[in-house]
C-alpha cells in the first residue's frame, strides 16, 4: 500500500495515550463483538435497518497506542467536515492506514452519527497482551431503541430512516 507521506510524517508526531475502558459495539445477533469488521461493515445499520434485532454488547479493551483526534484535527488532516456523516470515508480510510503502518493500535476520533468518540482498534498492532473481553451483551430491536432514545430521523425526500443526531433530516 502506498501511504501519504505528508498525512504519515504530521500523524507521527502527535502524542499516542493508552486506553483502558468498556466501549459498546452493535453488531449482527450472530457475529463476535471482538472479531475485526470487514469494509462496510456500517452498511446493515445506516440507514436504520428494518425491524429486527441486533446485539449490543459491553467489551472491556486496552491499547498500548492509540491516538486520539478531535473535530479540528480532523479539518487539519484533510477531512471534509460538513460531508464527515456521509458514507464517503476515503480520507479517514486514509489516516487510519497511515496510523495502522505507523504501528498504532488505536484511533479515538468523534463520531459521525452520534455525540460520542469511536475507538477503532486496529487488530494487526493489537498486542496480545492487551484486553478486548465481552463482559455482557443484549439484543435489542433497533428501530424501536432509536425512537426510544430519540435516535431515528427520516430521511425526508425518500422516507428511508436515517440515524443523523449530529443535524436535521437529511435531504
């Protein structure tokens, strides 16, 4: 893979912090939480899927290296912001690359669809030694949590539902 030199020589320089926390994944009611996603992995959850269950479980995680970005970092590193919600990832693809073949086994970054930070573990630097432990898990239905915690917002021109917390319908 050919990296951005720029993008990997200003990602080197930021100051890395270990993680240690529960985090929650939503998942297929059949898939392990704490295997890798595969590209496009979102895909069954945006928009929101029709009524049936999906599986939310608790994980306990540790990462030696991880690098924590905000809203401006991710402006200074390129990433269109006011599209940041869309399904166009290519620039985050990007850093999180580089970060990945920087050795770093974590990325905290803010969400796209909800007023909270990810943290996206990259596997292949995940050393053994660290935690990523199911503690507990639940199936819910997602229509009907999303509605409950006020989470669902049709999208207006094609009334799809949407998952959009950060602003209004989507046109």
């Amino acid at each position: 893979m050919i990296h951005d030199q720029d993008l990997v020589d200003r990602l080197a320089i930021l100051p890395t912090e270990r993680f240690e926390g529960d985090v929650f994944r939503t998942t297929r009611v059949d898939a392990d939480p704490t295997a890798p996603s595969i590209s496009g992995g979102r895909s069954d959850l945006t928009p929101v899927p029709g009524p049936r269950p999906v599986k939310v479980s608790r994980l306990r995680v540790s990462t030696a290296r991880t690098l924590r970005l905000a809203h401006a970092n991710l402006l200074t590193f390129g990433v269109d912001y006011p599209r940041y919600g869309d399904r166009d990832y290519g620039r985050t693809q990007q850093i999180g690359e580089s970060l990945a073949f920087l050795g770093l086994d974590g990325l905290i970054a803010p969400s796209a669809r909800w007023p909270c930070d990810n943290l996206m573990i990259f596997t292949d630097n995940h050393a053994p030694t660290e935690r990523m432990d199911t503690i507990d898990a639940e199936e819910i239905e997602w229509q009907g949590w999303a509605r409950e915690y006020g989470r669902f917002h049709p999208r207006v021109s094609t009334a799809i539902p949407q998952l959009s917390p950060h602003r209004g319908p989507r046109r």
